[in-house]
C-alpha cells in the first residue's frame, strides 16, 4: 500500500511539474503575431456573381483561382489549369486540402461532348485488414495515427488527366505552387478556424506529431497562429521541384511529353519519394510500403447519372457519395417544389426527406464497386425513384434513418450481387448534442474552371494533417480510411487494396445535353446535401449561382456519420439562423430535433459553381462566402 501510494505521489508531482512548466513557457514565451502578409480576405464577404465570355475559375481560395487564370492566360486549357489550381490549393489550404491527398475529378472534352469521371482516391494497404486493427484494440480506424493513410491519389490524378487531356508541362502547371509554397502565404480566416488549437493541444501536437507542429507553426508551437501571417512551405515547394526536375531531365534527353509526364509520376510512386514514404511507414509501426505504391493506379471510369427534368447530373462511382445527388433529385423530380417557396417548411422537409432516402441507400449499398457489386442501375432508374417517392411522408420528419430500398428489382440487366449487408455496431444513436471538436485541421476545398474551347472540370480535394506528415517532404497523405468501417462484411468494410466510400464529390450538370453547370463544395456529409439545394435555388427558384450560394441552407444528421466513430444523430437537423428563425418551430412541430447554427457557417459547405447560359455561351460564377472560395474570369 505505501508503494502505492509512493508512485501515486510521484505521478501528482510529476504532473504538477509539467503543468508548472507549461504555464511558465506559457506567459515567458511571445505569443503575438509572425511575420504578416497584406491579404484582401474574402471570408464572409458579400459578392455578386461574375461574368465572363472567354474563360473562368471559382476555387476554394482567391490563389488557386489565380493559378488557373494564369494558365489559361498562357495558352492551356481547363484540364492544364485545374490541375495548376489544384496544387496551388495543395499549399493555400493546406489544412484542408493537401498534397498528395484524395482528389475525385469530372471532366466534360467539349470536343467529345461527353462526362468522364477519374478515380480519385487512394486505396487501402495490403497490411490494412479488420483483423490487424481489432488486434491493436480498435473498433474503428483511428484518426492522429500513421495507420490511417490511405495511399496517395492526387499525383496519380494529375498525370493522367495532363497526359489525357491536358496540353502543358508538369513543370508549368507547377510554377504557381512553388512560388507560393516558396515564398509564404497568407493565413487566411478558415486556416486560422481550422488550426485553432489551444495551447496544450499544440504542446500535444508537438509531441504527437512534431513534424506537423513544425510545418503550421513555424518550429514555435507556443505561439497560436495569427491572422495573414505569412506561412512558407518550404519542404513542400522542394518535393515539388523534385519533380519538375525529373520532368526536365527526361525532356532534356530527348524524351517525348508523355514520357515526361510518366517519369513524374514514376518518381512519386515507384522511386525516391516513395521510398520516403516506405521507409518513414516501415520505421514508425505504419502500414504503407513500396510495393503498395508503386501498384497504385487509379482509372477513368464512365461517371453516374441521373435525370431532373431537363437535366442531367453526373457523378463519380460510388467509391464516394456523389451518386446520392441525383438519386435525391430524381426523387424529387415531378413534386412541385416552387409552389411550397424557398426554405418554407414544407419545402425544406422535402428536400431533407429525399436526401434521407438516398443517403439510407448509400449506408446500405455504396462501396468500392472492384469490391461491392453496387446496383447503380437499380438505384438509379426513375422506378426506383418513384418507389422511394412514395415512402416520404407529410408534414412528419421519418424521426430516425428511413429503411433502404430493393434497387435490385429495378436492375433491367439482371440482378446485382447483393453485398452481405450487416448493421455496424456504430450506428447506435449518439445521444449528446452534434458538436465541433478540436481538429489538427479539416474539412475539404473544391475547384471548378471552364476554358474558352467549353471544356470544364469539377474537382473536389481533401485531406488534413490529423496523421504524422511525411518529414523533410511536407507531404501529408491524411486520415481518410477512417471513413471505413471495421466490418469487412458491408460494403464500405475495410479491405486491403480496397476503396472507402469518401465524402468529396464533385458534381457536374448537362442541360438538354448540352454542359450547363460544373459546381461542388467541401463539408463531409453536408456536401451532397449543400449541392442538391444550391442545384434547386438555380433550376427551380431562377437565382443566378452567387445567389444560389449565398443563399441560407439546411443540413440532416439523420444517419451515421462517414467519419469515424460514425456516430449518429436520430431526426437531427440544423438549420441556419435565419432559417431557423422562420422556420424552426414549425420543423420541431414535425417531429425533428432542431439546431440553429449561425449563418454562413461552414458546416453547410463552401460551394462554387460556374454555369454556362445555354443561350449566349456567358459564362456565370460565384464563390461561397462561408470560406475564402473565389469566382473570377476573363
């Protein structure tokens, strides 16, 4: 017993004297503000849309919109300077949106007339198994841990959308984001939001993950983040130009564009930056390794699609969530949504009502399809809409997640081998209120750019640094296989080379065939739900797309959350304030558990859209205000 309580002793004294440590570094140690960049941040800034006649960008920062304008200034089309914007987003929120993370894409070749959709996540590691992860003590993939990256996808993206598409250099879509990188940015309002950490979380970052501790803060972990510091990124700006000189030296010996382009990716994959990886996974208890890499491919796929009225909405395959959008439109299609008035409540529990139904399909069916046979067919006819139409109810919020459907009796070519479906144990309901919790960065950003030939591109990026960053490389390959479940039974099971069933989606819209839209947005589960209404403001309330976007939004939680731990809020939605403020009692009268959220809050996502006027060929953009998205053309 005295031993006991010797050591019980020693732990208080040891933990009194890191406490008195910390709070002495704390007030000793400067906390002001770095070095600081002048920056016009448009964060919560009102806009209007633009317009243009030649070309247009609208992205998750003013820089990666930049970067694509540029590109196209010089000659390239939309393919070379999404690809520009993508990796200038990589470094202007690369909290959010890192290289080399997931980068689901669509594509419309005006040439063609014609939606391709390219793979865009990466795929799971042979050493990742249910089994290795329930030995470890885990029920589910944990985020702040090596062990839950999935191997990089975005380097895969780019070469091929440049070789397949695209007409400039690796090294010249490149050039925008090592200068940046290089030579700082400015911390911008969402950074700042998604990097607020406490002082003692920054203390257990420094020791968790010092690396990350030392990229965002400079080798200062004591000093939070300020607003337009200037952030350099500087070993990301070198990995960069590693490949842009591996590029250069295939060239310079007289090899063709292609071969250039494939020498790129060889080095990301197959040589010294894999090896990188490897060896930082094989020495730190992770899982990737060089064989994983240098296997890795992603595809061109032919997209999803579904009809609302004269239009067409296209998706990727369901290793996201994409498809959710116009199985929830072709549902709705035919109801009368105008006469009810926008975000009346009968209108806003229509909508949610049909997001409802197809997000319930998604639990039950979405999942890797070289895993899952996933009767898209069958969920995707305008039957099985019809079917699931007739289960909404009025005036009566569905309370808890509605029951799948049988897309399988809708299946013309035959029936698709149903997945061994089993409810996760995580879809218990989570009885305390849906709150945000402290985060080593989140969320996701979005690019869409339309050149002057009619080409487009709609890109959705994503991952944070909530796993230990590769070091010396500034490469952060993310948490996204927390959003498997460790049930290797149901579709989105964990499996080793296999695909979760990612939340970023890119979404694109044909008009009597003809393209009409390129838009998406970030925000985990609200990403569908954020594009089917900015769809609906647009099509069925006449708004221009900044209108659409500025426009109050509502979201559902009315099923298991995509990340980890998957918790799950019964009948819960949340409204915007000025929603709320209208609206909310008569939605509570209906039986949902109602939360008011303040408007432009980032929870709703952050979309950006471009259209094209069917009529005169003008190009029409705007930008969500709830991050530092921004839509310009020329």
């Amino acid at each position: 017993m005295k031993k006991f309580l010797k050591i019980l002793k020693w732990l208080g004294l040891s933990l009194l004297s890191v406490i008195l440590i910390l709070t002495v570094v704390y007030l000793i140690l400067p906390k002001g503000s770095r070095e600081t960049m002048e920056f016009d941040d448009p964060y919560h800034t009102a806009r209007d849309a633009v317009e243009s006649d030649e070309y247009m960008a609208s992205t998750g920062t003013p820089f990666a919109t930049q970067a694509a304008l540029d590109i196209m200034d010089k000659g390239g089309n939309a393919f070379d300077a999404s690809m520009s914007a993508l990796l200038a987003l990589n470094v202007t929120f690369s909290q959010a949106a890192s290289f080399p993370g997931v980068a689901p894409i669509l594509i419309y070749d005006a040439e063609e007339g014609e939606v391709e959709s390219y793979i865009g996540a990466g795929k799971a590691p042979e050493k990742a198994t249910v089994e290795f992860f329930k030995s470890e003590g885990y029920d589910n993939v944990p985020k702040y841990k090596l062990i839950a990256q999935l191997l990089p996808a975005s380097p895969d993206v780019l070469i091929a959308v440049l070789k397949e598409h695209g007409t400039m250099s690796f090294t010249d879509i490149c050039q925008p984001a090592i200068s940046l990188a290089s030579q700082g940015v400015p911390i911008h309002y969402q950074m700042l939001h998604d990097m607020d950490l406490s002082f003692v979380e920054r203390a257990g970052l420094t020791v968790m993950m010092p690396y990350n501790s030392e990229v965002f803060f400079n080798g200062e972990w004591w000093r939070p983040l300020h607003h337009n510091e200037r952030l350099v990124l500087e070993d990301l700006a070198n990995t960069l130009q590693e490949l842009c000189d591996e590029e250069q030296r295939v060239l310079s010996a007289g090899g063709s564009r292609d071969e250039a382009l494939d020498a790129v990716r060889d080095y990301f994959y197959e040589g010294p930056i894999a090896e990188t990886i490897a060896e930082y996974h094989e020495e730190n208890g992770g899982l990737i390794t060089l064989e994983d890499l240098s296997n890795y491919s992603g595809g061109w796929e032919v997209p999803l699609s579904g009809d609302y009225g004269e239009y067409t909405i296209y998706a990727n395959q369901t290793w996201n969530q994409g498809g959710v959008v116009p199985m929830a439109l072709q549902i709705l299609d035919g109801i009368d949504l105008k006469s009810m008035g926008h975000n009346s409540p009968e209108y806003i529990h229509t909508v949610i009502q049909a997001i409802e139904l197809a997000m319930a399909d998604r639990e039950a069916y979405f999942g890797d399809p070289a895993f899952v046979d996933v009767p898209t067919e069958g969920l995707l006819s305008p039957e099985y809409a019809a079917a699931r139409r007739a289960m909404m109810t009025s005036g009566k919020a569905f309370g808890q997640t509605p029951p799948a459907g049988d897309p399988y009796a809708y299946q013309e070519t035959g029936r698709a081998t149903a997945a061994v479906i089993s409810e996760p144990e995580t879809s218990e309901p989570t009885t305390a209120t849906p709150k945000k919790t402290p985060s080593i960065g989140k969320d996701t950003s979005y690019i869409s750019v339309i050149d002057k030939y009619g080409n487009a591109v709609s890109l959705t990026p994503s991952d944070f640094p909530e796993s230990p960053m590769i070091p010396g490389t500034g490469l952060n390959l993310g948490t996204r296989m927390t959003q498997f479940y460790l049930d290797d039974t149901g579709p989105n099971g964990l499996m080793p080379g296999k695909r979760p069933r990612i939340t970023p989606n890119p979404s694109m819209v044909l008009k009597n065939g003809e393209f009409f839209m390129s838009f998406g947005t970030p925000g985990g589960d609200s990403q569908t739900q954020a594009i089917i209404q900015v769809f609906l403001n647009i099509t069925v309330f006449g708004m221009d797309p900044q209108e659409a976007i500025s426009a109050p939004r509502f979201i559902s939680l009315n099923w298991p959350d995509s990340f980890a731990p998957h918790e799950y809020y019964p009948g819960q939605i949340e409204l915007e304030a000025s929603i709320y403020d209208t609206c909310g009692k008569q939605l509570e009268a209906m039986g949902y558990k109602v939360a008011r959220l303040e408007d432009w809050d980032n929870k709703f996502g952050a979309v950006c859209a471009i259209i094209k006027d069917p009529e005169t060929g003008t190009l029409i953009g705007g930008a969500d205000p709830r991050e530092e998205s921004w839509a310009e053309g020329k």
